[in-house]
C-alpha cells in the first residue's frame, strides 16, 4: 500500500516498537551485499530475539506488510524499494557453555561466531568462514561447502553441528524439524519420522509465508525421505516419493536438489528393474550436475548408467582406464 494510506499501521507499529529505531525512507542499497536497492517505507533494526518477535507480531497484527532481511547476501531489490516494513535482523547475542554448545540468535553474522569460536580452541564450523550468512539464514539454508583440501571428499552441513532452535511460530518450528532431521540423516528412520512430521507441518496454509518456499520445504521433504528410503532399501516407497519431490524443487528452481532427486530415483527405479526409466533420470542427473554440482554426483551417475548399460542395440559404458572415469563406448549413448 502507498505511504500516505499507511498512517494507521505506521502509528501502531510506533505504538509497539521503539520509535528511535522505526525510520522511514531508509534506501536498502547498503544492507545487501550487491549494493542495490531503493527505499524500504519503513525500517526497523531489531537488536534482539524478543525485539525481532514483537516486530513481526506488531506488523502482522497492524497489517502491515513486512520482510525481514538478514545479512542482505544473494537478494537483489529493486530501485523502487520495499512498500511496508523492512526488519532488519540485527539479534547478535551468543554464548558460550563449557560443555562445547553455543547459542546464539538468528541474527549473529557466521563470519563473528567462527571468529569467535577460533578464539576459544572450537572447531566446527570453519568450513563456511568464507560464506556470507548469519545464523538464521545458515540454519534455514542448510549451509554446506566442501570438506577441506586437499581431498574435498565430501560436502559438509551445517546440519552436522546444529542441534535445535527455539521457535517462534508454526514455520520456524518446521524450518528447526527439517534441521534436525537433517542432522540425524544415518538414523533414518528417526529422519524419516522427523520428515512426515514437518510434512504434516506444511499441509496447514499458514505455516509457509509464500507459495515458492512452500515449494523448496515440501520438495525437500520429500527428497530427503525418498534418500532415507532408499538407504533402508525400501525401492518402490522411495521412487514414490522422489518423484513427488522433483516437480517442487523443479518449480523452486534448487537445481542441485533436482540433480541429486534424479539421481536417487535414477537409482531406485533401476533396483525395481525400470531401466529405462532409470537410465533416464541418471542422464538427467549427469547434465544438471555438470552444470551446477556437486562433482561427486556426476561420477556417481554415471556409475549408475555404466551399471545397467546402454539401450538396445547400443555399445556398453566401459572404464578402459580403470581410473573411475567412465567413458562410453563407439557408438553407446552420449550424456551431454
């Protein structure tokens, strides 16, 4: 809505928020990493876990409509702004126990809490010192990178050192379900139980503030249990819900999502003897991973298309080399 129809929801929010940090006609250009961005109506720093609470719960009472930015990294905003209020997440507290656990809230910039962990002798979480976040954004991203060089073996999660979060509504107790279920992946069945409670979580329409994240956490939900499935060797349950995942995450756009949902329901269709079918979405898994990542992922594809061999009439996938490289033979299908 236009400012001058927003003088009844602007004064309640003065009412409810402390009016020296309420500003209007703030330009977001230098809360974002690109630098880019008109004026937010109204903008708010909210300097504390209960600050940034209340900030919401005064917009969505007033009916103003808001966003909350966190660190402003990979968010490109228009010359025209943001028409509402723009919450900046500025809850940087965190603290330290002895027994090796820190909290901290949503709003602690990755970058400090490494820092500060490595002044302590902590380890953990230096894997993502070079990616701009803060805690929140990590925790609801998964945040991942690669295992140190020089074997780079293997993709590290944030997951991996994460234990719980503490909720203010419905979606952020869902967001905390799927960290933890992430976090217990080798215990699949727990993972799984976790997962089909986070699924009941999103059946209710409130739960999810847009229609694209409903489609990232619904399609990752499915993923993540059609992977655990697959792990207990439980084939046709995991095919199911691998393709349930793959138009979700094809319509969020998470391509490295789709390449590994591919890849695990490449994988499942061909234990149930659907070779074709398989062969179909391990090539598909080849080309998106080629194109986005992660490398690994590529190999284990084509593994998969060496496995069940070419279609009729076609030459076999061979490794002359015996170097893990599979290459196809003369006249064998090309993934391009």
């Amino acid at each position: 809505m236009p400012l001058t129809n927003m003088a009844g929801p602007t004064m309640e929010l003065g009412d409810r928020l402390d009016a020296a940090r309420l500003k209007q006609n703030v330009p977001l250009a230098p809360y974002t990493t690109f630098r880019i961005g008109g004026p937010a109506d109204l903008f708010y720093d909210a300097i504390s876990a209960d600050d940034l609470a209340n900030a919401v719960a005064a917009a969505r009472r007033s009916g103003m409509p808001y966003f909350i930015l966190g660190l402003g990294a990979n968010i490109l905003i228009g010359d025209r702004g943001f028409r509402g209020l723009v919450i900046r997440n500025a809850a940087r507290h965190m603290r330290f126990a002895e027994d090796g656990r820190v909290w901290c809230e949503s709003g602690v910039i990755m970058r400090d809490l490494i820092a500060e962990s490595v002044r302590r002798g902590w380890s953990g979480l230096e894997h993502y010192v070079g990616i701009p976040s803060t805690v929140g954004g990590a925790v609801w991203q998964n945040l991942h990178f690669l295992s140190p060089a020089p074997d780079r073996e293997r993709t590290m999660f944030i997951a991996e050192v994460f234990e719980s979060a503490e909720d203010w509504d419905g979606y952020s107790q869902a967001l905390s379900l799927l960290a933890g279920g992430l976090a217990q992946a080798g215990q699949h069945r727990e993972a799984i139980a976790q997962y089909r409670r986070l699924e009941a979580l999103l059946a209710e329409p409130t739960r999810a503030p847009s229609p694209l994240l409903r489609h990232v956490t619904a399609g990752h939900v499915h993923l993540n249990i059609g992977m655990s499935l697959l792990a207990l060797r439980r084939w046709a349950p995991a095919a199911a819900s691998l393709r349930a995942a793959l138009p979700l995450l094809q319509r969020s756009g998470v391509r490295q999502s789709e390449a590994r949902c591919r890849y695990g329901l490449g994988s499942a269709l061909t234990r149930l003897g659907r070779v074709d079918e398989a062969r179909t979405e391990l090539r598909h898994a080849v080309r998106i991973a080629r194109r986005v990542g992660p490398a690994d992922l590529v190999d284990r594809a084509l593994a998969g298309l060496a496995g069940i061999g070419p279609p009729a009439g076609r030459a076999r996938w061979a490794d002359p080399a015996g170097a893990g490289q599979i290459v196809p033979g003369p006249g064998a299908d090309t993934v391009t």
